[in-house]
C-alpha cells in the first residue's frame, strides 16, 4: 500500500495524524494526493475505511475489496487538532494547535454554546426564521438538539434529520467537484471536551448552527493566506454542525466581547450582563444538579468557547432588532426548579404575594390568562410577565393555555413552531383553539 506523499512534497500543509485523532467526517489525503473523509474509523486496531471526497463512495482497492488504512498511511492538514487528546498531552496539543491556525500572535478565535429549556429556543427558532438557502451565510439555519442527544453516536441521525434539505442543496451547488453531505464532527468534538454531564441534562437543549462550505470561488480568493485556502477547501468542506456562535477576534478585543458580538452577528440575539458571569453560572449549575458542567473549552481550531446556560426565568423580548433574554427571577435567590414561588423569594424587589396584591396598578390593561401576573422592571421601569406556576418570564402577553391534548413543539427538520396532539396524533401549524 502506497502511504500518502511526505510533507514536503505536500508542502509543509499536511502532517501524518496519530489513530485517536481520526473521526467519522475528518478530510484527509490518502494514496500521496487523493482528498477523502473518514468513513468509518477503528481507532483501537488503528484501521480506518475513506470516502472519496467527490464522490462520496467507500474507497475501494485492485480487487475491488474496502481499502483499510492504517493512521501513517494517510495526511491530515496541519493545524488540524485530535479530537480529544489524552492527558498529559493535552494542553500542549491544543497550545500548538492555536499557535498554527492563529499565527503571528493573533488572538485565539472566541466562541459560545448556548443551552437552555424548550420555551428559550423556540423563542430563538422563531426570531431567526427560516434555514437561509439563497446563499452562503453564517449560520444558514439554527437547530435546538436535546442535551441528551447529543452522544457522539446519536448526533449524526440527529444533524441528518435536522438540517433542511434546500441547505444541503445549496451546499453541493457550491461545492460541485465533491461529494457534500452533513458532518457532526465539530460538536461531537464539543461533546467530549464538555464531559459526560451534558448528556444528563433533561428538558436542555444545545442550540446548534448549520454551516455551509465555502464555495469553490471564495476558497481561492487571491487575498487569503495559504493556510486559509487549505481551510476552506478541505477543512470546511460539508456541511457542518457547529457550537451556537464564533468569531475571530480582533487584536485588542476582549473574549466576552467578541463572543457577544459573535451571537449578535450570527443569530441576532443579545444576553443580560448577569448571564455572562462566572458566579451566576455556577449557581444555574448547582440549581440543575450538575456542578460540574464545564464552563467552557477550548475547541480543535484553538477557539475559546463558553458553555453558558439560560435561566429557566429568562424572559425575551425585542430591542433595536435583537431578541434580548434576560431579567426575571434574582438568580441568586430564585428557587430551585419545582420550588414554590409564592413564599418570601423576590421578583423585582416584591414577592410573588405583593406582586398579586399590586395587579390593582395594572387593571386598565388586557386580562392575563390564568396563573400570569404582571411585573415591573426595576432597571427599565419596563412591564414583562410572570407565570405563578412555571416561573416562565416573558414581555411578550400570554397566551391562553392550549385546549386539552394539545402540546406545542419544535420542528428538528425545519425550526418551525407547530403544534401535536398525540391521542389523535394530529399536527397542524396554526394554533388550535379547541
């Protein structure tokens, strides 16, 4: 079996990867130049079968039998990390690798994973809309994925179901020299730097965004450096699935900086300061029963990642075009999930007892469906809305509860909002009103 061309002859951009490092999705060149994906991949017996990149098919040998490869027969490009590197070489792996992709100093790039309930992303779903397919844009669509789905062999099905199929189209009309399908690869490698409790968390989802490759035209654009052009040629050449938002950052800017910026710019959305804060986040974990949650990481392109959990209070609401969350509940003395919150906790300044008593200021307007009351803003003096029963804030009026049966539920092939009926085993975008 000939093994892939030295790096030399490669020009210094590929280097020959260790077994662990080769997942399912990874590019790589096999037989000196020929650019394939991992197929599948035994790393314990370090034997691994390749998919042509342009066509998509197992490739194959003389006697028409499934070519295994073994690690030193093939080249990934460097600036590529392990998936997951193992202790105590770790630390020096990721180093090296943010010091390749960055170069001459250049801040490591920053970025965010968002997870909160169903109620949090359905209200992100809806504001970002429809998966984007006229063009490449980052992100084209936005997928909420149960955390406990999120197991490495489960997020392939779920990104396949998931992603829209006019994304996927627009993605092999960009790339119509390969094979292009949809890769889990960078959020599986999230899952694992994360840790295990991730996929314990019940009744969380991962707020996820769907990228497309670049196109054949801007992964040779004369401007870029030549570690760029290998990047966008065969680092990004599926669509992926990725962590909710990331950006580069500029050479003076501050982490949290530009991971705001980044949720701006990509999904159009903007998070109170209190949920950017270390000790707020701590407290959210120990709430949920999972202190150990990771707070952040950093990911196989050197990029400094927060993990950042939504409140169960947080409230939504429009501002200059952003879907801003925040406000509600005190996270520092709000009650556990399932507590009471009629009792001495504070909303505002006031329990939930003399916020009752103060509806009195509010009777000139529309009538609150049962169990929500109104609450002042002490920050904004603004008025926002307060579910006795699940904490749910919103500054969005209430709506009726649905009629009996009736459950409300988040597309996973499209993002769409619809609305099921299991015991007819009914489905129906409009809202039902019996």
């Amino acid at each position: 079996l000939a093994a892939a061309g030295g790096d030399k002859e490669l020009g210094g951009g590929w280097r020959v990867p260790t077994p662990d490092e080769l997942e399912e999705g990874t590019p790589v060149l096999y037989w000196g130049s020929h650019h394939g994906l991992i197929h599948d991949a035994f790393a314990p017996l370090d034997e691994f079968w390749v998919a042509e990149s342009e066509t998509g098919k197992i490739v194959r040998g003389a006697s028409g039998d499934i070519q295994q490869f073994r690690a030193a027969d093939l080249r990934v490009l460097a600036g590529a990390a392990p998936a997951a590197p193992a202790e105590p070489e770790k630390a020096a792996a990721e180093a090296a690798v943010a010091a390749d992709a960055e170069g001459n100093g250049a801040p490591s790039p920053s970025g965010v994973l968002l997870i909160g309930r169903e109620a949090h992303m359905v209200k992100i779903l809806e504001h970002f809309g429809q998966p984007r397919s006229q063009s490449r844009c980052d992100p084209q669509q936005l997928l909420a994925i149960p955390c406990n789905m999120c197991h490495p062999e489960q997020l392939a099905g779920a990104a396949a179901e998931g992603v829209a199929e006019e994304v996927v189209e627009l993605a092999r009309s960009l790339r119509p020299d390969i094979h292009v399908g949809v890769r889990a690869l960078q959020v599986k490698q999230a899952v694992e730097r994360i840790g295990p409790e991730l996929l314990v968390l019940e009744g969380f989802y991962a707020l996820l965004a769907v990228q497309a490759p670049y196109s054949l035209r801007a992964c040779e654009a004369p401007e870029l450096t030549a570690w760029e052009r290998a990047r966008r040629r065969d680092l990004c050449s599926q669509v992926d699935l990725c962590i909710t938002a990331r950006a580069d950052r500029g050479a003076d800017e501050p982490h949290e900086t530009a991971v705001r910026r980044a949720l701006g710019e990509a999904c159009g959305m903007e998070l109170v300061d209190s949920i950017w804060r270390a000790d707020v986040q701590t407290e959210l974990r120990k709430r949920i029963g999972v202190p150990e949650l990771a707070r952040g990481f950093k990911d196989a392109g050197g990029a400094e990642v927060d993990v950042l959990l939504l409140p169960d209070e947080a409230g939504a609401a429009m501002s200059r075009g952003m879907l801003c969350i925040g406000d509600g509940w005190d996270v520092a003395s709000a009650p556990a999930a399932g507590g009471d919150a009629g009792g001495g906790e504070k909303i505002q300044g006031k329990t939930v007892r003399e916020w009752e008593a103060a509806q009195a200021e509010f009777a000139d307007q529309p009538k609150l469906p049962s169990g929500w009351i109104r609450v002042k803003s002490r920050s904004s003096g603004e008025v926002y809305y307060f579910n006795k029963k699940t904490r749910e804030s919103t500054f969005d009026m209430p709506e009726a509860a649905l009629p009996a049966g009736w459950t409300k539920q988040v597309s996973k092939s499209t993002g769409k909002v619809y609305y099921f009926h299991a015991q007819k085993r009914l489905s129906q975008f409009d809202r039902p009103t019996a």
